[in-house]
C-alpha cells in the first residue's frame, strides 16, 4: 500500500540504501497522492507529499511541517469535508 501511494523507490535510493532485490518491487509504481487525495487543499497535498516522501534526504521533518502554513486551510478543509464526518 505504502509504494502504490508513495511510489517505487529509484534506483538510486535503492543502491544507495543497498536494498536487497527481494524488497524491491516487481513493477514500478508512480506516486498517486493527488489520485487518493484529489480533494485536500493544495498547501495540505504539498506537506503530505514532502512527509511522505521515501527519500529520508528529502522527507519533510515535523518541525518543518509546522512551520508551514497549511493549518488554517487544513482546519477549514476538515470541518468541511466528508472525509471527516
């Protein structure tokens, strides 16, 4: 579930973290945080996407996060959306 969200890790974090074969997927998956999550704001998508990222180079941090600006856009989205009712 993880790699269909996230997509298959590259090749290069795959060497790099010298991942045995066996944890490699069979089939590449292309990340689909905008597929499943087509209806969040776009400054929420953006943190999900960096938080999430495989990469731990790259992956968003909590403080970082907080130093975003997507609470208020987060908040009105929860109280208005099905996804949390």
């Amino acid at each position: 579930m993880i790699v269909k969200l996230c997509g298959s890790p590259s090749e290069d974090y795959s060497t790099k973290m010298k991942l045995k074969t066996s944890f490699r997927t069979p089939q590449r998956y292309k990340p689909s945080f905008e597929e499943h999550f087509k209806d969040f704001p776009s400054p929420a998508l953006n943190l999900l996407t960096t938080l999430l990222n495989l990469d731990s180079q790259l992956r968003g941090t909590a403080a970082s996060a907080l130093e975003t600006d997507v609470s208020s856009s987060l908040v009105t989205f929860m109280l208005t959306s099905v996804y949390f009712i």
